[in-house]
C-alpha cells in the first residue's frame, strides 16, 4: 500500500461530504407476531428510499440490544426526521430513532 501523505488527506477532506446517520432505536413497544408486518412495511420503505438515492447505507443490527439499526442518509437531518416520523414502526411505536450529523466521502462503500 502507498503511503497516506499529508496532501492526499488535505485533499480528501476537500472532497468530504456531511450524511446524516440514524440510529434506529427499540420502541415501547415490543415487536410481536402482531406486528411483524409493520416491520416487513418498514423494510419495504427502507427499499423504497434507497431506490430514491435518499438512503445511501442500511444495516439491520442483528444483536440483542436497544439499537436495532443504522442508516446513512443523503439528506439534511431536519429532511431525515420528516421521512423518519412517516417510518411505518416508528409511527407504530415499535421504533424510535436518533439522527446524527457525519461526514464521510461521495462513493465510500461497503465491499
């Protein structure tokens, strides 16, 4: 591998670019047989969104614990709380979320 110089950074961080990332969290309410398709619902629109170039990165967190997802978005966090409060779970109360403002670099992927 080539060596990371100073100016490859500096020049990398011009081409920096804010995301905002959501934190999907576990809701009040538990997810049950019941409501397993307001969870299929919300997976559908996760599809949906990454079909509209809005959400660039999901991962479903397959551990127990509260936090049950994270996504990247590419739109401005008062955008993303409008399309999170329309998440079919999180108007269920299945979910909640928290969105944090990151920066990372346009074309940055998973392998």
């Amino acid at each position: 591998m080539d060596a990371i110089t100073d100016e490859y950074m500096k020049d990398m961080l011009t081409k920096s670019k804010f995301y905002s990332l959501m934190i999907l969290k576990a809701g009040p309410k538990e997810i049950t047989p019941e409501r397993m398709q307001v969870v299929w619902e919300h997976g559908r629109r996760n599809f949906e969104l990454r079909a509209k170039g809005l959400l660039s990165i999901v991962c479903p967190v397959r551990e127990e614990n509260d936090i049950k997802g994270i996504g990247i978005f590419n739109v401005e966090k008062e955008e993303l709380k409008k399309i999170m409060d329309e998440d079919p779970g999180v108007k269920e109360g299945i979910f909640t979320y928290e969105i944090l403002l990151c920066k990372s670099f346009p074309g940055d992927m998973l392998p």
